[in-house]
C-alpha cells in the first residue's frame, strides 16, 4: 500500500520534536523509544505496520490542545487513537506522525437519568458506558462486536454501528453533544444535552468523519433504558435465497426485531465449533433474530416470526426457552471474527452495505469469486440492514494469498456499491478502503468533501492519507 | 422565478445565476428564520417524483418538489410512515425538500429520531452547478464524510437539494396513550421523563400546560400497547390516577400536538429545544412577557408563541440560553426576522470553519444568503 512520503524535515528534527513534547506533557505521557513504540504500529487491521515519530498519552483536553498547538506550529501530522480497534486502519501511524492516544482520558464526568444522558470522556469503553448505568436499568446502545476492548471516541470517529442498530440505531443516532480539538488547537464545543443543531449539523459531519477534522475530548451520549427482557430464536434454512426470501418476508409484515443476523454455512460451522449454541449445521442458511419486551410480549412476537419462518420451509427452527441459551446464541455469532479465526488464523474482515433484496445475487457471486481466486469466505450478515461481513480465510505467510486476498475483498466492495449499496456500513474506510472511494464517488463529490476536510484542516496534518485516495 | 423540471435544469440555472438566488420547494416556509434578499427565485417545486419505494427495504426516494402528503398517502398504501412525524403546521404544499432542508421532526423524534436521522442520500447541486450524491439507498453507511447529514437541516444555504432518499417504518397496529390531569409543568414533566426512563418504548411525551395534561403515547401491536400503557399507568400512579387512551382517540390527539393545534399562534412563533427538565424553566421564564406554549419531547421541545419585537424575542433566547438549549425563530414579521438572532449565535472559531466549508459549497455565496445569519 502506497503511504505519502514522511517530511524529510520532520523526521531530521524528531528528537527535538520529542524534547518539545516532553516539554509540554507530564514525562510519562511521551513515548519515543523504539520497543514501547510497538503496540502503536499497527491497529484492528493488522496486515498493515508503520511506528510512528512518537506517541503522546493526554490527560486531559488542556494537553490535547498543547499538544495540537505544538504540531500545528511544527507542521506535525498528527494520527488520533482509541482502543486501536478499527479494521479499516483508520489509527495506522505514518512514519513522520505524532499518534495523540485518547485512553488516559477515560473518565465519566456526569450521568443523568432524568434528561437520560451520559457525558464522558473519548477513553471510555463502549462496553464501560452501559456498566456505568446498569444498575439503574440503562444502557448505551451501539454495541459493536469489539465493545469490552474500543472506545468512545473511536465510535464517534467511525460511526460505530452493531448487531442492534435495526431498532436502536448507529452512534451517529445516539449522540446529543460533542467537545473537539482542532488542528490549530481550537475548542470547538457542538451540541450539548438537547436534541437537534440550531444551524449546521457539525455533530453528523464530525460523526464518522475519521479523526479528520479534529480529536475528541467529550462526548455526550443519549442513554436508554434496558427492555424488561430480551429472547432470540435461530431458524435455519437450505439456501441463502429461502433465507433472504424469509428476511424480507419478516420485514415486510410490519415487525422490526431487534437484530436479525444472517450467517451463511462456512459462519455456522466456524461459530457452532467455538460456541457450542446448537447452530444448525445441515442448514445452508441461518438468521437469529432477537425480540424484546415482557415475557409475554416477547412469545408473541416469536410466534408471529416463527409462523413467517415457517412459510419458508425452514429445516430447523429454536426458540431460545433461557437466557442462557440467548447468551450461547448471541456468543456464537458476537465471536464469529475470532471463531473464523480459529479455521484461519488470517483473514480480512469486509463490511459492504447492499440493499436487502440484493442478498441471495450478491452471495452467489461471492460464491463465484471464492471458486475464482480459490480462498475461502464465510459471511456473516446485518440483514435487516443490509450490512454484510464477508471473511475471506488467507495465507498471510504467502504474500500472494494475501494480495489475492485484497483484490477479492476489493471485488466484494464493488460489487456491493455496482448493487445500490456501498463500500462500508460500519468500519469505516481508513487506509483499506481509501482507493476504492472512486468506485463509489465522482471526482467532484471527492472534492466536495477534501473542501470540508480542508476547511477544518488547511494543511492536511490530521490522520493524514485516510479517507481519500492518495493524490 | 426559475422552477426547472429536471435535475440537469437546476444545475443549468445554478450556473447561469447573475446573483443570490432564492432556494425553495413550494415556500411554504418562507416566513420561518432570516428574510432572504435575491432578485431570483429557484424553486424545486416541479420535481414531484417518488424515484424509489421498497417497503421490504425500508426506503424511499422522493425528488425534493414531492409534497410531503404525497409521500405520505404513497407510504400508507403500504401501512409505512415517516419515522419522524414532521409536523405539517405549514399546510399541505410542504415539500420533502423542505422537511429534510429544515430537519423538521415532530413528536415520535424523542423514541425515533431526527429526520436527520433518517436521511441515507441526498442528490444536490452545490453553487458551482455540479450535480452530486451522497450516502446513498442502504441503512448503514459510513462511507465518507456524512454530507447527506450535514445538508439535512442546511436550510438550501450549501446546496440545493435534488432528490432525498431516506428510512421509513411500518405504522404500528395500534397507538395508546396514557393521560395523567392537573399536574402542573414541573411535576409533569417529572412524569415524561418517568415514562421515557420507562422499558415501555415511549414514542411520544408531551404536556399541555392550559390543560394541564400530561400525555404519554406507546405504539405497536395491539397487545403490547394494552400492556404497556397499564403498566406505564401503573408505575406512575404516583402523579395520580391516569386515563387510558385507545387507536383512534390517539391518532387525533398526538395529530393535533404534532400540528401545534393548541399553539394559540400569535404573531411570533419559536421553538427551543432544550434538556428536557429544563422546558417547564422556560415556559415560566417567559410567561409575564404573554409567551404561551406547551412541551413536547419529554419537556425538551418548547413552543412558544407571543407578541413580535425584539424584547420578547430576546427574552425567549436568553431563557433558552439559561436552559443550555438553542432557539429557532419559526415565524415573525418579516422586520423583526431581519434585525434579531433567529437561531443562537456560533463561536469565532465554528464562525470561520463555517464560512470556509460554505466558500467550498458555494463559493458565490449566492445560495440562501442570510437566511441562518446575517452575512
């Protein structure tokens, strides 16, 4: 993968740069030595290394301004980072990048019941949110698969979605308010504990936009109260078109479960072998589908979904009776990446949005595309959203396999946009997808967007050769 | 006034524009925010087409001239809806352009969001005639940055919009309401944010201080709304014993408070959005001044209503101020729209990212000047 070339003169001046950030930050908030600048060269998409120049560690959002100040005045790119989850590579360092790591900042500052808010700092855990506010019977909804490990900022940064956003919606829906660090160092404070922009939108413009246009340093979070209970049923099916067939068929009679996820046969095998949640294996084709409510609330929508299921002749079909066994059902898909994992230690994880109707065309063609390059895929679906994760089983021992591997995926992504849908529905485009922006946009709305960017950023420093092709 | 036909026909007319032009679908909003001064008028009015409709998708696409009970009547035919419920207090020649141009979201906004929540693609011509989309027909999409977001709620001052594709939701078998009387707005509003921090699914909160009613409305299958709305009576006996509301009583209710019929509108209106514990500070804070009003969203939605000069308006902005919340002036004469702030001032530094993104949307300045702020 091609990288902009490092500024000669920021790398000539590295210790001093590293003097200078020394200066302005407790000692232990500076990292600069080879060894401890390893866990920071690489993120969630692993095929890619680069250490940075350095890395800093704020506390608080004073030194995020110091330290942007410091960069800004230097002419410094600057790489933000969470947990380093992305699998896009969106925290990929450059050579000559000073990476800015939110994580010390992991503070809750003020929780709210009544007006049903949270405010907290970038720092904290997805996962930390909903622990925070548990015990009232709240909860913060997004839940991507990485949610004990990524951090707040990050899903802000990648407008993070998960296996609940059919009813709950993405980050960018559960958000009320912003605080952010400009490349000039500049606070910008956006939203607040009410609902709607009296003016611009700045708050779903930054949200998603990638630690392009500044760094987080709070982020207020709308918090929901947690259903009285929640049920999830698996059906299995002997081909993905009858389970495509039975996704639209369930949609189309007025219910909107909670999820409904959509795992094709390879997915079932590696997840049922890690999870042991009674997957059925002879099926083709697996949904779970989740429900919420009471008790009795939630029989009554299984068996409204279970009577639509059964039109589509499906060869098994399980009402989870306990919460342990929803627990077992959900551990199994939630641990898909590392049960494929477990076939093939290397595989890409993609993320393609399509419009629904498209699902049984789109797999066969994956299918195909499996056949053509002779790597293994299983896919795991968002289905009543349209979010799909192909995982394509490589050799990352054999460069080849892995650059065939690469061109494969880039196969799906523009299959899914040639389909209506898009490149990415959740993990955002990073460094993986950067190249492939022109498959999906025109030369002018590309512009469009670099004008935003640069209007926020002038000289292109912030997580610089992400986002947008490489000009 | 130009009102072309087709997409191609705007971006012509963007080109060849001598000067600011007007943006507008049908203008039904003309009276709301800053007076616009432009010798031209570019209307969408006549891009009435819904492009897309795939209910077993949840989408649908409408070019930005189809009138907002267009699409309406077209979602009905297969028992879907608009998610957020945009009010039609400006008649029925409302455009969806416009909904989407003003994020216009009525009561189910506190459950099911924004209608900028609900836009997944925009088509639009920016102020070099460039035709451009973004988003796009799926539910999830974080490819790029969020402009069809950022142009939601715009107000036509970056773009004009061509064609919006967004999210819709099947109606729900049945709507109730649980009505709880002569609280006053304080205590009322305790009981929204009662019924909100609830696991019943409010989807809409409302208090109606003439009245003294507190409303809290539940939709899904009819059995789910009978237990819901008993329990949600149940768990909030404490603020008295509560009347339960069926299907079609709710309809017309929640109709009503989504048009602001009880809104006796004077010659000003406002809307001020604000946490939603804050909205009965508001309501009183301007009461001596003759501002009258009622809350939506859990408390967080005030509308008010009261005389048009600059005292009152500043009054009703300071109390959103003091609230931690923001205003929009959404009628007045048009002198009194041209002299005040009619949406709260930005910080210098958002002041000049924001006029550095408008110069790269519309580098002639020509689209809707003032209408968010004088120049």
């Amino acid at each position: 993968m091609l990288q902009p070339a490092p500024k000669p003169d920021v790398l000539a001046k590295r210790a001093e740069i590293i003097a200078g950030l020394r200066a302005i930050l407790p000692s232990d908030a500076v990292i600069g030595d080879t060894i401890s600048l390893k866990p920071y060269e690489t993120d969630g998409l692993t095929a890619y290394k680069q250490a940075p120049l350095a890395v800093v560690l704020p506390s608080d959002e004073g030194q995020v301004v110091a330290v942007m100040r410091f960069c800004h005045l230097h002419g410094i790119r600057v790489v933000p980072r969470g947990a380093g989850t992305s699998l896009s590579g969106g925290a990929l360092p450059l050579e000559d990048a000073v990476v800015v790591g939110v994580m010390r900042m992991n503070r809750i500052l003020e929780i709210n019941y009544p007006d049903r808010y949270a405010v907290v700092q970038p720092g904290v855990t997805n996962i930390g949110i909903t622990q925070a506010v548990q015990d009232e019977q709240f909860f913060y909804a997004p839940d991507p698969s990485s949610q004990l490990a990524c951090m707040i900022g990050g899903n802000v940064s990648m407008n993070s979605g998960g296996a609940h956003c059919l009813k709950y919606g993405v980050t960018a829906n559960n958000l009320l308010g912003l605080r952010l660090v400009t490349i000039e160092g500049e606070v910008l404070e956006i939203g607040g504990t009410h609902c709607d922009a009296a003016g611009y939108d700045w708050l779903g413009l930054i949200t998603g936009s990638e630690g392009q246009l500044g760094i987080l340093t709070e982020v207020t979070v709308r918090i929901l109260r947690s259903p009285e209970g929640a049920r999830a049923m698996l059906a299995g099916f002997d081909s993905n078109e009858v389970a495509g067939a039975c996704v639209d068929a369930i949609i189309s009679s007025g219910i909107i479960p909670v999820a409904l996820e959509f795992m094709d046969r390879p997915a079932i095998h590696a997840c049922e072998d890690f999870a042991h949640a009674g997957y059925p294996l002879e099926a083709e084709a697996m949904l779970i589908i989740e429900v919420e409510g009471s008790e009795q609330e939630q029989t009554d929508m299984l068996r409204r979904i279970r009577d639509i299921c059964a039109a589509y002749h499906p060869i098994s079909m399980r009402v989870s009776e306990t919460a342990e066994e929803s627990a077992a059902i959900w551990k199994g898909r939630k641990g898909a990446f590392g049960a494929v994992g477990r076939i093939s230690p290397d595989y890409l994880c993609m993320d393609g949005t399509i419009p629904t109707s498209q699902l049984p065309n789109v797999l066969r063609r994956i299918g195909q595309m499996s056949d053509d390059y002779g790597l293994k895929v299983a896919n795991i679906f968002h289905a009543g959203d349209g979010n799909l994760h192909p995982l394509i089983m490589f050799n990352a021992n054999d460069p080849e396999s892995f650059h065939k591997a690469e061109a494969f995926g880039a196969d799906i992504l523009c299959l899914c946009v040639e389909v209506g849908g898009c490149l990415t529905g959740e993990h955002g485009v990073g460094v993986e997808k950067r190249d492939l922006m022109s498959v999906q946009f025109s030369p002018a709305e590309l512009a469009q967007m670099r004008g935003i960017k640069t209007a926020f950023d002038p000289n292109w420093l912030l997580n610089p050769a992400k986002v947008f092709p490489l000009q | 006034m130009i009102a072309p036909e087709t997409e191609q026909d705007i971006a012509e007319a963007v080109r060849g524009a001598e000067g600011p032009l007007l943006v507008q679908g049908n203008g039904t909003k003309a009276g709301m925010l800053r007076p616009v001064q432009a010798a031209a008028t570019l209307s969408t009015k006549n891009l009435t087409r819904i492009t897309l409709y795939a209910p077993n998708e949840l989408v649908m696409s409408a070019q930005a001239g189809t009138r907002l009970a267009d699409i309406e009547a077209e979602l009905a035919t297969a028992g879907q809806q608009m998610i957020a419920e945009p009010p039609h207090i400006y008649g029925e020649d409302q455009t969806i352009g416009g909904i989407v141009a003003t994020n216009f979201s009525g009561p189910r906004r506190v459950m099911g969001g924004a209608m900028r929540d609900h836009v997944l693609g925009v088509r639009a011509v920016n102020g070099s005639g460039e035709i451009l989309h973004f988003g796009g027909r799926v539910l999830k999409n974080v490819t790029g940055l969020d402009v069809s977001k950022f142009l939601t709620g715009s107000f036509g001052t970056l773009a004009v919009m061509t064609e919006v594709t967004f999210k819709v939701l099947p109606v729900t078998e049945a709507t109730g309401t649980v009505v709880l009387h002569g609280l006053d707005a304080a205590r009322g509003v305790a009981a929204l944010s009662a019924g909100l921090g609830s696991p019943f699914s409010v989807s809409g909160a409302a208090y109606l201080p003439a009245e003294q009613k507190t409303l809290l409305r539940i939709e899904d299958f009819a059995v789910s709304v009978k237990y819901r709305t008993e329990k949600l009576a149940a768990q909030l006996k404490e603020f008295g014993a509560a009347e339960i509301l069926g299907t079609a009583a709710s309809k017309t209710f929640w109709r009503d408070i989504r048009d602001c019929k009880m809104l006796d509108a004077g010659e000003a209106v406002w809307r001020v959005s604000v946490p939603p514990s804050a909205g009965p500070g508001v309501l009183r804070a301007v009461e001596a001044l003759g501002v009258t009003g009622f809350l939506d969203w859990g408390g967080g939605l005030v509308w008010l209503t009261g005389p048009a000069d600059e005292a009152t308006h500043a009054a009703v902005c300071a109390a959103a101020k003091a609230a931690r919340g923001v205003w929009w002036l959404m009628r007045a004469p048009e002198p009194l729209r041209a002299v005040v702030d009619v949406v709260p001032p930005e910080s210098p530094v958002l002041a000049a990212i924001r006029r550095r993104v408008e110069e790269k949307f519309d580098p002639r300045g020509i689209f809707n000047p003032g209408r968010l702020r004088a120049a």
